[in-house]
C-alpha cells in the first residue's frame, strides 16, 4: 500500500508529531477507567532536531490505585545474560525494571552474566520455590528455556523478551523489530559517509537483529550517492565478546569504512571502542541499540552516529498489568518504531541537515506514511531471514520513483513508500 508524504513537514514539526504520536502509542497502556489514584513515572530523553532547536519526548503510564496495590505485591525475577556495565541491553531493561519496582514497590530480584538457557535454569528454578509470579528472560537465547521453565511452572508468567515461540499459555513474548532504526540510522550514514563503505557487527545472527541490519543496508543504498560496499559480519551468539566485536570493526576502519553499525551488548563495547582508538581525521562513526547513549555516556559523543533506543518501562509495564488483571494467557507486546516504543536519537556532532533528514523519516514511519515489513516463512522467521539465498532476498541498490513511492529492487525490507532521497531536509 503507497503511503503519501505531508509536504512542508519541518524537522521540528516532524519531530513534535514524533511525540503526538508516541504518547498515543502509550495511550493503549492505560486502564479501560478512570484511575482513583496514581502512580506514574516520567521517562525523559531530549532529541536534537536542528541545530539549537530540542524537543523531549515524554513516556509516562498510570495504574489505578487496586492495580497499583496488586502490582506493588508481586515478585519479580529478571535474568540478564551480561551486566548492566554494557551501556545497552542489559543496562535498559536493568534500568526500566528497577525504575518500575521504585515507582511500584514490588520485590525485585536480579542474576546477571547468565549468558546460555542452562545458566538461566537456576535462578529461574529457585524464584519458583520461593513463590515468584514473574520471570523475565531478557534475550532470544532463553527462548527454548524460557517455554520449558513455562510447561513446568503454569502459575508463573514466562517473559520471553525478542522471543517468536510461545509453547505454553504462560509464556508472555515481548517481540523486537529493530528495522526502522536501522533504516534511520543507515539513511544518516549514508548521508555523512565519505568513503562509501560500511560495516556492520552484530551478535547473535537472529531474527530481530538480522532485520536492524537490514533496515540498515536499505537506508544507505536509499541515500549513498554512490555505489556503496558493505561488510556484514555476525559473531555467532557472541554478544558479549567485545575483544571480537573490536577487531572486527577495526578490521572494517582499517579497510576504508568510515561508518560501523553495531547492534548491541557486549558488540556495542567494542564497535564503540574501535571507533574511538581511530585517528581523528578522517571522521569516522558508530552506532549503538537499546540506550541513549548520549544521556549516559557523552564521551563517545564524537563518534557517535546515533542510538536505536528502546522503551522497555513500557512492555515490562504492560506485562505487569495484564498478569494482575488475568489477561496474561497468550500475551504478546510488539516493540517496533511504528508503535512508538523505539526512536532514533541522532548523534550531537552530526550536521543539522543530517540529523533533520533522520527525524523526517522516523516522523514518517510512525505516521504510517512508510511503513516496513518482512515476508514471513511458515516457520514465523522473515522468509528472507530463513531463505538467505532465494534470489529475491538480495540486496540491491534502491530506486524510488519520482516524487516518491514504492521503490524497486529487490530487497529483504519492503517498504510501502520512500520520499525522494534529495528532498530530505
């Protein structure tokens, strides 16, 4: 389906309808009534649009006083596979379940640096024994332990976060789709990038980070002047080698890639500080997921392209409010930019015309105006995820018509429409 394009969108006005929207996104959290008492957390990040110009982006939910109370008497166990110290998976869901077990009082218990499902087994068994209602699994790689711990404990809800499998009832998937930042943050690069080469580091070769990758590749072939070539490079359930990830993007700079795409964790760490040791001409930049990086760590501001940000206060909120209201059975939160649960947060140091064009495009993925998907195998995975080698899954350069709509060429992402590349801000 075409989307059409507002004419006359400024990047401050598109980044305010950003907000609208979000805030609506949110709306779908509050409770069918009216609330007789609240408790209500603000979570707030500043964007910049362009140049001096800011605006903040405020996420904020509201429990009625007998929910609150319902909430504020569960226990909840939340199994990290690193430790916050990564500024990036674990460091947002660590931050989102401790801010809501302040602002709900519910008893909150932690184990980090369970890296496999057989680590997870343990904490995760023993919450059980002690009368626990929640276990989040915070990554795809509990998806087989999160359905078993699910078939042996039917009481208890199993959050499986970026899980596609649901076994049993109980099992509560929270589901991530990182391809509109990816398409965000490959359209900046491909604007800055001066050599027209890129990389990409990634852990786990799964399906939602596979799809940032993929958005990624797409927004630089939509805005590279010239023929891009790309290196993407997987390390295989490796999130938490940051010597790995560092050598490989060192190996991408050294060989004349000005832009490197990282896609969290460990990854993060390393890409970022690959980054950081290159000579200071010619620029060079880096990306991170899942946190504002430069709220929490403004010394990578120099380097730093942009973050894929992800409220998980949201989802985890919304986990919490269906298990004491029963309507838990089957649960399934979809975490996607279009829903408003992830934006782009533009480096600090990128130009302003640069920055602009990035708010442009994210304004229009939440509008609806352009709007992302992945034909899916019967297995649930995309079909180009699944089927790497079918000849309609390859990556080619795209071409939007004039005015335009929907681009040709084949591509793993399928976009319902793209404005003109050179009628960006």
């Amino acid at each position: 389906m075409k989307g059409t394009k507002r004419n006359g969108i400024t990047a401050l006005v598109g980044a305010l309808i950003v907000i609208v929207v979000l805030l609506l996104g949110v709306a779908v959290y509050a409770f069918a009534f009216p609330p007789t008492s609240a408790t209500t957390t603000t979570v707030v990040s500043t964007v910049g649009a362009t140049g001096t110009q800011t605006v903040t982006q405020t996420t904020t939910v509201t429990a009625t006083g007998a929910q609150a109370s319902a909430i504020a008497a569960l226990k909840v166990g939340i199994i990290l596979p690193l430790t916050p110290a990564d500024n990036s998976w674990n460091y947002n869901a660590y931050d989102a379940i401790t801010k809501l077990q302040k602002d709900f009082g519910f008893t909150l218990s932690t184990a980090e640096n369970k890296a496999s499902g057989t680590d997870a087994d343990v904490p995760a068994k023993q919450w059980a024994a002690q009368g626990y209602n929640i276990v989040i699994f915070q990554g795809g790689q509990y998806q087989a332990e999160a359905n078993t711990f699910a078939g042996l404990y039917p009481n208890i809800m199993s959050v499986c976060v970026d899980c596609t499998v649901a076994n049993y009832s109980n099992v509560y998937r929270i589901w991530l789709d990182l391809s509109g930042g990816g398409f965000v943050l490959g359209a900046m690069a491909g604007m800055v990038s001066q050599s027209h080469k890129f990389g990409l580091v990634g852990g786990g070769d799964i399906p939602s980070i596979w799809e940032g990758h993929e958005g990624f590749i797409a927004g630089v072939m939509y805005t590279s002047p010239a023929t891009p070539t790309i290196t993407n490079t997987f390390e295989p359930f490796a999130w938490a080698d940051i010597a790995g990830a560092q050598t490989t993007a060192t190996n991408d700079y050294t060989n004349g890639a000005d832009v490197v795409f990282s896609s969290g964790d460990g990854v993060d760490v390393g890409v970022l500080g690959a980054a950081l040791a290159q000579p200071s001409t010619p620029q060079v930049w880096a990306t991170n997921v899942y946190t504002n990086l430069t709220a929490i760590l403004p010394a990578d501001n120099k380097i730093l392209l942009g973050s894929i940000v992800l409220d998980y206060y949201s989802p985890f909120f919304k986990a919490m409010e269906d298990f004491v209201s029963n309507t838990w059975h089957w649960g399934y939160t979809k975490v996607d930019m279009a829903s408003g649960l992830i934006k782009v947060q533009p480096g600090p140091d990128l130009p302003a015309n640069v920055k602009a064009a990035g708010l442009a495009l994210q304004s229009d993925i939440v509008e609806g105006s352009i709007i992302i998907s992945f034909a899916s195998a019967s297995s649930g995975a995309p079909y180009c995820f699944a089927n790497p080698s079918a000849s309609s899954c390859a990556d080619k350069t795209l071409t939007v018509p004039s005015g335009g709509g929907m681009p040709t060429g084949n591509m793993a992402a399928l976009f319902s429409y793209l404005p003109q590349a050179s009628s960006l801000p």
